[in-house]
C-alpha cells in the first residue's frame, strides 16, 4: 500500500506534467496569428524601405526596425498565450549578446525559436524572398514550425508526425499537403541551393570551394539568400536539395521540421540526425541523399 507522502507527490507529478503540457494545434494557431501581425509589419515597412533606419549587428550583417518591430510583435502574442515558455530570438539574442547554442537554450522544456526577419538583404534590397520563422520546440527538438512569405502569401507548416501543409494567411484557399516528390534520381539532374556569407570569415573559401564542386556535380546550385524558405522549398519539390554551414538555430528549427514532415531527409555533413543547434545542416530528397552526403565525408 502506497504511503500518504507517495501518493500525494505523484498527484502534484501528474498535475504538474498536465501543466507542462502544450496543445500542438493551440500553438500553431497562435504562431499562425502571430505570423499575420509581424508579416503585416514588414510588408508595410518595406515600402518606406527609405526612411528605416539600419543600424550595425554585432555578430552578422545588418538589423532593420523592421527586425525588431517583427520580434517584439510575435514575442508579445506568443507571450501572452503561452506564459510558460521562453524565447530564443535572433534580434534579443544579439542584443542582450545571448548564446543561441548554450546548454540552457538547447535543454528548456518549452522553447519558442524564433526569426523574425530571414533573409534581410533581400528586404532592404526590395526582393520578396524572405521569410518569417517561428518554432515550438520540446527540449531541443521542433514539434510545431512555420514559415512564412508574407509578400506572396505562402506559408509553410508542420506538426510533428503530423505531415507538412502550405497555406495562405491572408487570402483565401485550402490547405494542401506538400511532398518532395521529383522525377530526378541522380545528383546530375538535381537543382540545389545553399547560402554563404563573407560574414563567415576563414569559413566562406571553404564553402565556396564546395559550391563550386557540386556546380559542377549537379544541373545547377542557387544561392538565394533565405535558408529557411530555401529548405521549404526542398520540402515543395522546388529544389532538390540544401546545405549550409554556420546557420543559428533560428535560421533552420522550423525549416527543418517542416523538411522532415514532408518526407525529405535531413542531417548535418555527418549524417547525424537534424538537430536546430548542429554547426551544419543537409537536406536532401531520399534518393540522391547518399550520392550528395558523399561529397560532405
């Protein structure tokens, strides 16, 4: 017979876990609500691109208003719903000059990693390739993402063991569920992307080096400047595959889930399982996943 002491710790153990328990399709509604506030923000913002003011980021490129008012928007709404999970985000992170791949980022239970503006030289420049990100993540995996395109209106979906959807947010139309799937087998038939930037320092010559390589390996690579929406657009069947190296978790944890749940293969150069906080990351549809893992040995 269980003592008084016992049963009353697993009472508060079982009222606890109950606590600690998030609705997967709650929360995305709340990221869906989240990501519509902070798309209509840098919509409008970057129509005035000329009077933003821009100011220098102290680890990578340039952070717009359009940025921080992006990230304020979406940590206050998710905030609000969600008191008890912490905030992992690209413009706070550097800022308050927190390590994005720390034991405490990497071991929360309830996590939101957030970016609130991928692919900002495309912003500033005008172009519409750019994205919002926002993960729900369960110490240290990704089992909620979104990615969303605010200037066409694509948003990209996952829950985990759930599938992947696209969907518009501000115009009408149904939900459709998305698949890698291509005829192309071999690497020589493949389009791929990937991302560098001179930022990276003593990195960007090796990066460049393998660019080159697989140039020459495949039908083509592009470079378009957002690893979130490039890696979405792998989970689409668009491009073949992704790589890069030296990405924040930011830049890949909704991404990557979002890869995963359609059916595309997803690892660091070592073929080691996707982690968000891992140096690298591959994604690759599964049939020319080994060729292209090859040239990472």
């Amino acid at each position: 017979m269980k003592s008084i002491s016992k049963q009353l710790f697993e009472i508060w153990n079982q009222k606890n876990q109950m606590k600690n328990k998030i609705d997967y399709n709650k929360a995305l509604s709340s990221m869906i609500l989240a990501a519509k506030s902070a798309g209509k923000l840098l919509l409008n913002d970057q129509k005035k691109l000329s009077q933003l003011k821009v100011t220098h980021k102290e680890a990578q490129g340039v952070v717009s208003e359009a940025d921080l008012a992006s990230e304020k928007t979406i940590i206050q709404m998710l905030g609000k719903a969600f008191p008890q999970v912490v905030f992992l985000a690209e413009e706070s992170s550097y800022l308050n000059h927190q390590d994005p791949f720390s034991t405490e980022s990497q071991s929360a239970e309830w996590t939101w990693i957030i970016d609130p503006l991928d692919g900002t030289t495309n912003f500033l420049g005008g172009m519409d390739y750019y994205a919002i990100c926002i993960s729900l993540v369960h110490k240290g995996t990704p089992v909620v993402g979104l990615v969303f395109r605010p200037k066409t209106d694509e948003c990209f979906i996952a829950i985990k063991n759930e599938g992947t959807y696209k969907r518009p947010l501000y115009g009408r139309g149904k939900k459709v569920k998305i698949s890698p799937w291509r005829n192309s087998k071999k690497l020589k038939e493949c389009l791929l992307v990937t991302g560098f930037a001179t930022e990276k320092g003593e990195l960007f010559e090796q990066e460049f080096t393998q660019f080159k390589k697989l140039m020459g390996k495949s039908r083509g690579v592009r470079r378009m400047g957002s690893a979130a929406l490039d890696l979405c657009y792998v989970a689409d069947g668009i491009f073949d595959a992704f790589w890069e190296r030296g990405l924040a978790p930011w830049d890949v944890s909704a991404a990557g889930l979002i890869c995963l749940e359609a059916g595309v293969k997803v690892t660091d150069y070592q073929a080691q399982a996707f982690n968000p906080f891992a140096a690298t990351i591959l994604a690759a549809r599964t049939p020319i996943y080994k060729e292209l893992q090859s040239h990472f040995d």
